[in-house]
C-alpha cells in the first residue's frame, strides 16, 4: 500500500532521493559546468556533473504533455472519460523553458517543466530532507511513477522527489488512482509532483535523463431533482495529469564536436505515451498515460553530419481512474522505433531527424504498427570532446478517430 506524506500545501518538492550529501556515490546532483543552449551556468572551473561544486542551472531538451478531464460518479458502472483536452509539445535544443537547478550546498532541487503548448505547469522546488523516496517500504512514490529498477525496466541509479497536498483521497485495491466516494461531502483535492533522474556516472558522466508526473485532481458533489420529487447526488472528479522526459548535462562547444570518423553511443531511452486507438472501433474515448523504459542506440558518422537513431523499450501498466479501464498496449508490451537526420551545430546546436517506423510487439506476439503523422528528434552532443549524447523526441500517431503520442528522451556514451 502506498502512503502519501504531506509536508507542504503546494507541489514544492524537496531534495534529491537517497541519503546523505550529494556526491557520485549518493543521489545524484545533476548539474555541471559548460556553455551554450541546454549547459550550465556559471564559472565550471571546478564544478563536475558528477561531483558538482557550485550553483548550476540547466536548460533541458524533451517533451511534456498533459490531459485533462471529467469522470461523472468514478468507479461506478458505465463511468467515462469527459471533457477531454490533450495537449503534447517537443522542445528542440535552441527553444526550451524545461530547465532544472541545483545548489550542491543545500541540496536544494528548482525544477521546470512549464509548457504552455503542452498544458504544462509544473515548477517545484525540492528543499526538504524527507521528500527524497523509494520503492520499497510504507511511503512510496505517487500512483503513475514508474518505478525504473523494477525487473520490468532494470534501469539502475533512480532517485525520486515528491511532495504535494490532499484532501479526502483514497486509492481503490491495486493501486488505481481515485478519490474516496465515501468522504466527499467537503470535496476532495489532490496536487502531487513527483521529479526523477538517474545519478550522472551510473552511465554517463555528462548528461543524464529525467522525468516528472504531477497528478492533479478534484471532486464535487451535487444534488439533482429527478422527475419523481427525488434527489440524487452527483460525485464529478476532475483530473489533470502531466507527464514529460527530459536530457540535461554538459554540452559540448561546438569546436569540441568531431569533424571526422564515426561514433557509436549506447544508453537508456525514457518515454511517456498515450494510446488509445478504439474510439471509432469501441467507442471508448478513455485514455490511460503509460511509461516506456529501455535501451537507446545511436550511430553517427561525424564526416558525413549524419546520425540514425534506434529505440527499444518495454511498456508499463496504464494509469486506471475508476473508468473504462480498456486499453490496447498491454504491460510489457515492447516498443521499437527507428529514426535518422543530420548535425547542424550552428542553425539547430546539435542534431535533429525524424522517425521513419514505430510499432509494438504486445505479449502473445500481435504487432501493432504506428501510423506516424509527424516526429522529431533533437538532441546535442555533450562533455569536452562529444564523448556522450542526449536529446527529445516525439512521435505522433495519424490515424483518424486515434489519440497517439509518444514523448521521449534519450542518452549515450560513446563506445
């Protein structure tokens, strides 16, 4: 079972995840020195990513998306999704507001995510000690956090932060995310937002990735006059969900990128989806955010300012809220995508392509292909010389009467 504690009024997140002071070894302190889009600020003299010395801030590149929406009498028979407003938006390299901070003195986190093409608002501050969380145990990260050092993604090194408020809140059997329709006479809130990165040096040296969620909820109850001289309450939940995937680091100037040769980066790659392709086929309009985590392959031939991009990654559980619950990528599902462009470090500061095929495989085997409408890929090259990479990405689906996104990000260190 899962606990939420409750230590501010306002989603203002605390520190970093783990114990102890930042350092390589400890949660990690995810800034670092260097210069131009998607770096640091300040000196950098003696500031590492992996050890960090000084005040640093960065600006990322990824995607966000949020969804919002209305269930009349959640969890009862026949409940669905209503009032929908999906927005979803990548940022490239030179335009990004996604930034995060961070003071090694204080272990104090600033995190960014406010997008107003994506609906996104999240800023978080992370400053207190007992906002750092795990799996495992009583307090637990929120409901939709996906827990990235689970045998169904193995990633190593994740830390979370979370803080938030609510008020008559409950979770249903399971984990699925809805207000306690018993206590709902003075209504029900909930405002939580959860960041999480990975230690830069469990991987990579020079940038890491991250992701954030921030689930926002509310509930009424009214009373209507039916025909017969009776009432009846009326419980409407409002929700309003945020998800985005982000890289940050040192990034590289642009005389310190290769010229020649080829170059081979292996890594993690991290993406939130919405998919739901039923409407016209069910007629369930429900939509479920889900998590995809895996293994990202870059090549990029230097000479040639070419690069190809393959992605490979396992899908977890959908988001439940007391509707439909129908859905078509199951859990465990596996992601494959493939994609390729160009470096231009002076008109874009890095590279960007698009994707050229996307699919699922679910478990049993049936393949379900991506009718990609539009994709993007941007990315820039980081650490001294361009040994390591990162970058966003965002594939949307085109098929009529369909709500398809997948939002990214990936890294690489250079073999």
């Amino acid at each position: 079972m899962r606990l939420l504690i409750l230590l501010a009024s306002t989603t203002m997140l605390a520190a970093c995840g783990g114990a102890g002071p930042q350092s390589a070894g400890s949660a990690a302190a995810p800034t670092g020195g260097g210069t131009g889009t998607g770096g640091g600020t300040g000196s950098g003299d003696t500031h590492t990513f992996v050890n960090p010395t000084e005040p640093k801030t960065y600006t990322a590149v990824g995607s966000t998306h949020s969804y919002r929406y209305q269930v009349v009498n959640p969890g009862s028979p026949g409940a669905g999704q209503g009032a929908q407003l999906y927005q979803g938006d990548a940022k490239t390299v030179r335009n990004s507001n996604l930034t995060v901070e961070f003071s090694p003195r204080d272990a104090i986190f600033n995190v960014s995510f406010s997008n107003g093409l994506a609906g996104t608002t999240g800023a978080s501050r992370f400053q207190d000690p007992l906002h750092r969380t795990d799996f495992g145990g009583v307090i637990e990260p929120q409901v939709g956090t996906p827990d990235l050092e689970s045998a169904t993604f193995g990633l190593q090194g994740i830390n979370y932060l979370e803080s938030g408020s609510s008020n008559n809140v409950s979770r249903r059997p399971g984990g699925e995310f809805i207000f306690d329709l018993i206590n709902t006479a003075e209504g029900g809130s909930y405002d939580v937002t959860t960041f999480f990165h990975q230690t830069p040096g469990t991987e990579t040296q020079f940038v890491t990735f991250a992701g954030y969620l921030r689930n926002t909820a509310g509930v009424v109850q009214s009373e209507i006059d039916n025909p017969d001289g009776s009432t009846s309450t009326i419980v409407t939940q409002t929700n309003t969900f945020e998800r985005g995937a982000i890289a940050y680091g040192e990034v590289t100037p642009n005389d310190g990128v290769p010229t020649t040769g080829t170059g081979s980066f292996e890594g993690t790659m991290l993406a939130t989806m919405v998919f739901n392709d039923q409407p016209d086929t069910l007629g369930n309009t429900d939509t479920y955010f889900q998590w995809i985590a895996g293994r990202a392959s870059t090549n990029v031939d230097f000479g040639a300012n070419t690069f190809a991009l393959s992605l490979d990654g396992t899908v977890g559980a959908p988001l439940f809220d007391g509707t439909s619950n129908q859905h078509t990528i199951l859990e465990n599902a596996q992601f494959r995508a493939n994609g390729a462009g160009q470096i231009d470090l002076v008109a874009a500061g890095g590279f960007l392509g698009q994707f050229n095929e996307a699919w699922f495989v679910n478990p049993g085997g049936a393949r379900l292909d991506v009718n990609i409408a539009g994709s993007s890929i941007d990315g820039s090259f980081y650490g001294p010389n361009g040994e390591e990479l990162g970058g966003g990405y965002r594939i949307v689906g085109g098929t009529p009467d369909e709500r398809i996104d997948i939002l990214g990000t990936f890294v690489g260190r250079g073999n």
